[in-house]
C-alpha cells in the first residue's frame, strides 16, 4: 500500500539526461526562490511602499505576459537546452546586476525594477522551452510521475528558500542573498553543459506571428487543452485569497500570516509524496475537474472557519487539491501536445497559471474592500465551484478526456508530421 502511494521517481533512474536537468532546476530553483523574496524585500526597505511592491509586480507581468509567446515559438524553432542556457545565463548576470547595487551605500530603487523586468522577460524565454525540453527526455508512460517530481521540486523550494531568505537577508544583507542565487544559477549551468544536445523538432516552424496564431489556433481546436486553461484560470481567478491573508491574520492575533501563506504549499507538499497513484489515474480532465471544485470547497471553508487551527487546515486541503490538478493538467499537456507545437503551447501554459493568481488577488482585494474579508473568500469559493460545474457542461470532451487516447493521438500526429516531411522530400 505504502509503495502505491509513493512518489514515483523512476524519471530519476531512468534518464541521465533528466536527472541532470531535474537537479540544477532543483538547485537554481532555490537561489531563485529567495531572490523572489528578497527582491520585494529590498524595494520594501528602500522605499517603504506598499504600493512601490506591488507595482513591482506589473514591472515583473507585462515582460512575462509577452515573452512567453516568443519564448515559445523561440522553443519550436532552436535547440531548447541551449535557449535554457541563455535565459539562464542572463539570469545569472541580473543576479550580479543586483548583487553590485546592494552593495552601494544608497541602493538603486528604479535598478531593482529593471532588474525585475529582465528577470521576467528572461523567465518568459526559459520556462516554455523547459516545458518543452522536459517530455523529451523521458518514456511517454513516465510523464505522471515527472509531472510530480516537478511540483514536488517547485514545493520544496519555495517553502524552504522565502523561509530562509528574511533571515539571510535581515543578518547578511541582500547583496548575500543575491549571490546565492547566482551561484545556484551557475550550478545549473554546468548540469545543462553536461546534457546530451536535443535535435530541434522535425521541420520547425520559423518564430512568427502566424506560428504564435498557430500555436493559438490548436489550442482552441482542442477542448482537452482548453479545459487546462480555463479551469485552472477560474479556480485562481475566484478563489485565489492570498492578498487577504495579512487582514484576515489580524483576526487571529496577526502572527499567522506566515502560516496562511505556508499551509498550501504544505499540503501540496503531502500531496506530492504520496502521488505514486496518479499513474493509475486515466480520466484526467475529470480529475482536474473534482480538484478544482475541491479547492473551491475548501476555500469556501477557509472563509468560513472561526479558528486558526480549522483555517490551517482548509488552506492546507486546498493546497493539495491545486497540487492534484497541476499534476493532471501538466500530464494532459505533455501527453497530448505534439513536439513541433510544444514549445508555443508551454508559453500559453505559462500565461495561463501566471495571469489567474494576478488577477484573483486583485479580484479579492476588490471584493472585500466592498463588501468585508469573509464574504469576498467564501463568495470567490462559491464562484469557482459554479465556474467548475458550468466549464465541465460546456467543455464535455474535457471532461471525458482519457489520457491513454491523448497519448495515441499525439504519437499519431508525430508520426503523420514526419511521414509527411518524408514524402516531400
């Protein structure tokens, strides 16, 4: 029983490849999960703004929103390692960028913004050709247990990395904490040198906006992929409560911010460790579908609990139910997407799960300054499970959606892409 329910990390055993792409992200993604606190840390102590933080996450949107779309038409066309490697390698540099203006006496304020621009820009470039790097340096049949090695990954560091971070930053200084991130960086540089070169997909499209429609265009034709979207996007526009998190703390004595914002990673972190039963899972829409609405249940709950522990607890739930659906969602992608679209479709992946957090802490905070904190959590709840409903009617290939034929087709499609190339040539 116990070994059904274990993380499955045959991924790890089976490919040299993978394994050294799965440890310098595991590495980097620390370094990375630090400078994501201390960046809006040190805007924080420079300016001592509220507002000059959170519009250092518009500075951060904006670059991401649109390099996502030529990072993956980017990742269609070139040699997806190397472009790895170049983000990577730009994102090393900003770190030092950082690291040489936290050391003058008075800090830079506007370079933390550039700064934090790049960073998302380069990111726009680097997450859809790992997207797509990542399937093609595993079996098809280990797809499920990859996509929990990466949430597992994402999981760990950032729980460990922003609880570690205030302190690195407080008692050593930001300069220190942006040079751990950059050292972290060249450590996933090495393990990227030391991969095997990837062949680009057969007869790339060249980056364009007719292939960035392309891209658009399949995946509308697609309700399986849709359904990924939409329901991932209504799930956090609805029911994402983290702005509220520090209000809501106040009334439970306000030191348990810290745990509102750890919880769901915690549950998502349980939920990753005993994920070995995915694989046996094949209805995979419908399980994005139930795991949505369950977040939607226990945020409905969070908004209804009266004690802290109770609170801790549905937010904890949720947290796993995300982690479920994240899970299926990145299988569905991976299984389905055939590889000369990959990288165009990882860039509306990384639209998708970016742009719903966004917007649902802005939907939450507008909600309860209108009408108070509980009734914009428990209403957000409410409307991510009547969203789930209505998306499950109105999509119902989605909802049918059986992994074993979105692989079939996929290799179909491969298949059909390469006999093609062949007969005219």
């Amino acid at each position: 029983m116990a070994g059904a329910l274990a993380l499955d990390v045959s991924p790890l055993r089976a490919s040299r490849d993978y394994r050294l792409l799965f440890a310098g992200q595991f590495i980097s993604g620390f370094g990375s999960a630090i400078s994501y606190v201390v960046l809006p840390w040190q805007v924080y102590q420079l300016t001592k703004s509220s507002f000059a933080v959170g519009m250092l996450g518009v500075a951060e949107f904006v670059p991401m929103f649109i390099m996502a779309f030529v990072g993956g038409a980017l990742a269609d066309y070139v040699d997806r390692r190397r472009l790895i490697l170049l983000a990577e390698t730009g994102l090393a540099l900003c770190c030092g960028i950082l690291v040489l203006n936290s050391l003058l006496a008075e800090p830079m304020v506007w370079v933390l913004f550039v700064i934090a621009a790049v960073f998302a820009a380069l990111n726009g470039i680097h997450r859809p050709s790992l997207e797509a790097l990542t399937p093609r340096l595993v079996e098809p049949e280990q797809l499920p247990a990859v996509s929990a090695l990466t949430i597992l990954r994402y999981n760990f560091n950032f729980i460990v990395g922003p609880a570690i971070a205030g302190v690195i930053a407080a008692s050593l200084g930001a300069a220190f904490a942006f040079t751990i991130d950059a050292a972290t960086f060249v450590v996933s540089i090495i393990a990227l040198l030391l991969m095997r070169s990837i062949p680009v997909p057969v007869d790339p499209d060249r980056p364009s906006l007719r292939s960035v429609r392309e891209g658009l265009k399949y995946a509308r034709s697609r309700q399986e992929l849709l359904g990924t979207y939409l329901v991932d996007l209504n799930a956090m526009f609805f029911g994402m409560p983290m702005a509220l998190f520090p209000a809501i703390a106040e009334s439970f004595g306000g030191a348990s911010v810290g745990l509102f914002y750890a919880m769901p990673a915690a549950g998502s972190l349980v939920v990753t460790l005993t994920s070995g039963w995915t694989s046996r899972i094949h209805k995979h829409g419908l399980a994005v579908t139930v795991a949505a609405t369950v977040w939607g249940l226990m945020i409905i709950g969070f908004g209804m609990a009266n004690s802290l522990w109770l609170a801790l607890l549905f937010l904890a739930a949720a947290g796993g139910a995300d982690t479920v659906s994240g899970m299926f969602r990145m299988t569905i992608w991976n299984q389905t997407i055939p590889d000369h679209l990959r990288g165009r479709l990882a860039g509306i992946e990384v639209i998708s799960y970016t742009t719903g957090p966004y917007l649902g802490n802005a939907e939450a905070g507008l909600v309860a300054g209108l009408f108070g904190l509980r009734a914009s959590v428990v209403s957000g709840g409410v409307l991510c499970v009547l969203g789930s409903g209505l998306l499950a009617l109105l999509l119902p290939a989605f909802l049918r959606y059986d992994g074993r034929d979105g692989l079939a087709r996929k290799m179909a499609e491969d298949s059909s892409r390469r006999a093609g190339l062949t007969t005219t040539g």
